[in-house]
C-alpha cells in the first residue's frame, strides 16, 4: 500500500526508516495542515488536527507537559 507524504508519493516502509529530527517533524506539521486546508477541511478541523501533532513534537521536545483541569499539574485521565 502506498502513502502520499507531501507531494512525492513514498512507501510507509520508507517513512518508517527515515530519521526524524524534531525540525523535521515541525516542517511535515506544516506540510499537513497545508494539505488538510487544500482538501477543503473547516478552518477549525484544520486548527484541531494540526495543533495535536504539533503539540506532540513540543512534548517530545520538553516544551510541553501535559497538565490537568485548570493548568493543575495532577495527572489527566
């Protein structure tokens, strides 16, 4: 099965065994929210899918730690 990745098509198995920087993973972020808004996705569905997967390099950076209800630092779920 074939994934696109931007604009080239590239095998998963390829992805896979790419090295990721965090800079890498931040400029593929902003290649797929260009890509959500070129399907035509509401500009808050973009919003929502594009701040998960950049909040997630954040946090694999140490720039973001999950908090609980109101800021608390008690754990979430």
């Amino acid at each position: 099965m074939k994934y696109t990745f931007g604009r080239k098509r590239r095998s998963m198995r390829d992805a896979m065994n790419e090295r990721w920087t965090t800079a890498r993973l931040l400029e593929a972020t902003d290649r797929y929210e260009s890509e959500l808004r070129d399907a035509g996705l509401s500009p808050l569905t973009v919003w929502t899918y594009s701040d998960q997967s950049k909040r997630f390099v954040r946090w694999l950076q140490g720039e973001y730690r999950p908090r609980g209800p109101n800021g608390s630092d008690a754990p979430t779920g």
